[in-house]
C-alpha cells in the first residue's frame, strides 16, 4: 500500500493539527492523524445539500448558508441545485481549508469556490449565524461530525438549545436548517423540536445512494406563523 503524501496542514483554534494528505486518487482531511473526511465519502453531504435546496431552488433570490466547506462536495451539489441569482455563504474558520479548495481540492468538485454567487466569510458559522435575523432560506451545517462533535469541542455549541435558538432566528419564515449527523441522534431531534421546528430525518449513504455508512440528515422546517 503506498504511503499518503503530504499537501498541506494547519492549526485550528483549539490546538488540533489539520493535515490534507493524498494516496493514489483518494485525498483525506485529517484531525490529529484521525480521518475526518474523504473524497470518496461524500454522497451525503450531496443528499444535504439536495434536501435543503428543495424549497429554495424555486426562489428567485434564495439566500443559502454553509457552514463548513470540506471539501467543496455540498458547496457544489447546492450550487448545482440553485437559481443564476442566489446568494450562497460559505462560512469556514479554518483558512487554509479555504485555499486547499483552491488548490489541489479544486478539481473535486469542479471548482466550487469559482463560482460568482459564493461568498466565503473566514468566520466560526456560530458567529455569521448570531449577526443574522430572518436573512437565510437554507441554513446547510455539516460543520465535524454534526451533533456529537469530533475535530473541534466547541462546536458543538450549534447544536445546543441556544446554538438551535440561533439558528431558528437567522431563518426566513418558511426556511430550513439542513444539518448532516454522522448518527442518528434521538437528544438533537428532541431538542429541534422544543425549538418549534417541524423536524424530518432521512437517511443517506455515504458512497452512493445504496452504498457506504448511512448518515442521517436532519431537516428543521421553521413556520412562517413561528417567530423565534
């Protein structure tokens, strides 16, 4: 087996080593050596992104937040899905995952961050969600592992009471939070429901629509007759 070739590395603000590493045609983001995402593991971070674009992609001027841009495969399917004039933020707090999307990641999805409705904001998402208010259409967080938090402790703060509370206000009426969990996690559909949305879950592979580890993708519909 041939060894992985280092691209690139980083470190994010609570310490942990970021790596890019590469092996044959396979490249991995890696969290203090411990695989946190693979290019051949990305089928439903597309099924977030197809499930939370279903409203918004018949507007004709969606506002679209992602928070988190791996590398690039949501950032794509969304683009993919969405009108000439939506506006879609993108917002990371790692830079350097920002410029391997504009390096060696580019080509994986076709060059997302091209693409003249982006708009990448070098933030915590929790911050780009607190200086919003019923701004967004589709709230898209596939930020970690999603609710049970893996690369950085604190953001598992988006997922608690007050980080859904946030969310909820940040969101148009009508609009979605689409929120990709590597599990199902039973306290975080609980929780969305206390915050009066209207939660579906659905399931995805992470290869292929038949193939790979099923994820869970949560889908938090706010009321235009529920204000937060």
């Amino acid at each position: 087996m041939k060894p992985f070739e280092l691209l690139g590395h980083s470190l994010s603000s609570d310490g942990t080593i970021l790596k890019l590493v590469r092996r044959d045609t396979e490249y991995l983001i890696l969290a203090d050596d411990k695989p946190l995402m693979s290019s051949r593991l990305h089928a439903s971070e597309e099924a977030l992104a197809a499930a939370a674009c279903r409203e918004a992609r018949a507007l004709k001027n969606p506002r679209v937040l992602i928070g988190g841009l791996g590398m690039g495969f949501t950032l794509r399917a969304a683009l993919d899905r969405l009108p000439p004039h939506a506006t879609v933020v993108v917002a990371e707090l790692v830079p350097a995952v920002v410029d391997w999307n504009r390096g060696p990641l580019a080509v994986l999805a076709a060059h997302p961050l091209e693409d003249k409705r982006v708009h990448i904001d070098i933030n915590d998402v929790a911050a780009t969600l607190h200086s919003a208010r019923d701004h967004f259409d589709a709230i898209l967080l596939d930020v970690d592992n999603g609710p049970a938090a893996f690369t950085v402790p604190s953001n598992a703060a988006l997922y608690d009471d007050a980080g859904i509370a946030t969310a909820f206000a940040a969101l148009k009426p009508n609009g979605v939070l689409a929120v990709w969990s590597a599990r199902e996690d039973k306290n975080f559909d609980r929780r969305l429901r206390q915050a009066n949305f209207t939660v579906k879950a659905e399931r995805a592979a992470g290869v292929s629509k038949n193939k790979g580890s099923r994820h869970t993708i949560y889908l938090a519909h706010k009321s235009q007759h529920t204000r937060a």
